[in-house]
C-alpha cells in the first residue's frame, strides 16, 4: 500500500510540473519530433510513458546518451501522460526544449 501511494504522490508531482511547463515553456511530443530535437541537442530532459513500445523506448534511451539529455520515465501510462500535458489524446513521448518557470524538472 506504502508503495501505491509513493507512485500516486510522485505521478500527481510529474503531472504539476508538466503543467507549468506547458504554460510557461517549450516542449514536442512525439517520437519523431522528440527524436529530432535530441539530436540537435535542444532537448533538455525527455519524459517517456512506462507503456512506451520497447523499440521506441530503446532508441529514444540511446540518443541522449550522446547528447546528455536526461530521460525521465514517467509511472503513469500514455493515457495519463496525455492529459497532464494539457492533451486529450495519449503521449508517449515527450521532449521539453525550455523549462519555463521551474529551475529544474
């Protein structure tokens, strides 16, 4: 029980802070867009859904590595990613390329 409650706290601080970087800065979402921005090295820290098909998962894991983006994996699926992101459809993938108001995500 100690446990669904750590992953329901850390979800609801996830889904506050991709708020504020909605309003206030710059994101993409998708696999390609995201895929592109990493590899220009724009993209600051990458937020991937635990639903995230395996291939696409790997790929997008591997690229920051070269650039030094940081990839966060989100405990909530792609369904609850959407609507955190202001979206009424489901992200898997998300970049953010400015973090706005917050000092660090």
């Amino acid at each position: 029980m100690a446990a669904t409650k750590k992953s329901k706290k850390s979800l609801e601080s996830i889904n506050s802070r991709l708020q504020l970087v909605m309003k206030s800065g710059k994101y993409v979402l998708g696999y390609k867009q995201t895929l592109k921005m990493i590899r220009h090295g724009k993209a600051k820290p990458v937020i991937l859904a635990y639903n995230c098909p395996a291939l696409r998962k790997f790929e997008i894991e591997h690229c920051p590595l070269l650039t030094k983006a940081g990839v966060h994996h989100c405990c909530g699926n792609d369904t609850e990613l959407g609507p955190a992101c202001g979206k009424c459809c489901s992200v898997h993938i998300l970049a953010i390329l400015d973090l706005g108001i917050l000092i660090s995500f």
